[in-house]
C-alpha cells in the first residue's frame, strides 16, 4: 500500500468544497512574477480576493510562492528604475528599406539618465538625505519667545 504525503496545511472543515488544488501553487508564483495583483490572481482562478487571502492562510506553501514571486517582480522594478536613473545601453538593429533591398545596421542605443527615476530612487532609499521636507517655525526663539497680540477693531466692543 502507498504512503500518504504529510502535509501541513488545513483541510476544509466543512461549506462548499474548495476550488484550490496543488497546481495552483506554481501557477500563482508565475503570475506574480508577471506583476498580476492578488485580485487578478483571483480572476484567473475564478475566486474573489478574500478567497485568495484565505488560501494564504490555510496553505503555507500558496502564501509562499505568492511572496516569492512578488519579491522577483518587485527586484526586477527596481532594476529597471536603477538602470533609468543612472541611464543605460543596450544593442538593437535598425531595419530599413532602400531601393527594394532590406538593410539591417546593427548599433547600441543609449538612454540618458532621468533625472525623475534619480529623485524617486533618492527620495526612497535616502529619505533623510532627499525627502523634500519643510520646517516652519513658529514659536519663536528661545531668548525672544513670541508675543500674543489681542486685536479689536475700533467700536466692535471688547473681548
């Protein structure tokens, strides 16, 4: 006779039978790596957000591979920010047409920094540094404290 696997996740304790099966584990990894929110990974599987959540926490393994295929989208962003900041190459072909003969000019195409992606990714990393932040002062000095001033208007009364 065979053995069963051991597993640690929670069976479904009784309502309506689950629609989660052991593929949707991989297959939620690979969505998320494509950049597809948990409420998109839900519309592929035909379940609602909350059911996404609830899988997070009866299956260990789900949650995991969700988390880590977020992680690899989310290091590949920002490679691409670093690389538009600080400007980057790369090779490419350009094709053309002249006199019915295609030509084909191998060149690398260069993209300036942006300075935009170089405040964000500053902003972000080094916020003590690059945060646009502004102090107002109100209280005056320590050695000439501000003065409260009553003003009344000529003939409106006191206060």
């Amino acid at each position: 006779m065979a053995k069963k696997k051991k597993t640690t996740e929670k069976k479904n304790l009784g309502g309506r039978p689950t629609k989660f099966n052991e593929d949707m584990i991989r297959q939620a990894e690979i969505l998320a790596v494509k950049g597809f929110t948990d409420v998109e990974i839900g519309e592929v599987f035909d379940v609602t957000k909350q059911t996404i959540n609830n899988w997070k926490k009866q299956y260990p393994t789900f949650f995991d591979s969700l988390k880590h295929g977020k992680e690899i989208a989310d290091s590949v962003v920002e490679r691409c920010l670093f690389e538009r900041a600080c400007g980057y190459s790369h090779p490419d072909v350009h094709i053309t047409n002249y006199q019915g003969e295609v030509i084909k000019t191998e060149l690398i195409k260069h993209y300036p920094p942006d300075p935009t992606s170089m405040i964000y990714w500053l902003k972000n990393r080094q916020p003590g540094k690059w945060r646009e932040r502004q102090e107002l002062n109100i209280g005056g000095q320590e050695d000439n404290p501000l003065q409260i001033i009553s003003f009344v208007p000529h003939g409106k009364g006191k206060i």
